[in-house]
C-alpha cells in the first residue's frame, strides 16, 4: 500500500498532500489581504513554490489548477501575474471562476496539483 505524506495538517486541512508522487496543494491566498489582485496573486504562487519545494517539486511539474476570484473582472490582471510565472511551455489544465471567499480581503485563491 502507498505511504500518504501529510504536510503540516491540523484540524481541519494540510498544507500539501503527497501520493503516488502526486502533490496536492490546499487553496493558496496571500498572507497580506491588503494588496491589489496582482500583489495578492503573487504571493499565493510564492506560497505554491514553497510548498512544491518542500515536496521536492515545483511549477515545471503542475498538472492541475483552480483558481478563485472574487472578482471576474480582476481576470485580466491575475493572468498578467499568473502567465509570467508559468515556465514557457508549462500551463496546466486550469479553471478560473468568480467566487466567494471566506476572508472578504481575500481576491485569489489558488490550488494545484503537480506530480515528482
């Protein structure tokens, strides 16, 4: 049976999930809420290398993306961010959709899953 790695759980989520050389990373959000959507996003993928990292894994390796705004409309400036920190070549499959997050603040949430 396959070992599942628990990165920093606590009661209610991990910080990255591990299996069958699969890192699933939880929702990722800035740590300062009061930054504009491009300031918010960049710390979120800044949040998504660390954890990659800590797996033994980063960007060049995603598979999978959700990504949450609170606003639609910030689309267009989130992509600028998101497109420059992609490596050439390298998208994943993404979803990109207008939603409401926990922390009114936050305006991104992103997740991924990339593999080893």
């Amino acid at each position: 049976m396959s070992r599942i790695i628990r990165t920093e759980p606590n009661a209610i989520l991990s910080r990255a999930v591990e299996y069958h050389g699969f890192v699933y990373t939880p929702g990722a959000l800035a740590r300062d809420l009061a930054k504009d959507i491009k300031g918010q996003t960049a710390e979120a993928l800044a949040e998504i290398d660390a954890v990659l990292d800590l797996h033994g894994t980063d960007k060049t390796r995603l598979l999978q993306a959700q990504i949450w705004l609170k606003h639609i409309g910030d689309r267009a400036a989130m992509n600028e961010v998101w497109a420059a920190w992609l490596p050439e070549g390298g998208a994943p499959v993404r979803a990109c959709v207008q939603a409401e997050l926990a922390d009114p603040r936050a305006l991104v949430e992103i997740m991924v899953v990339a593999c080893k």
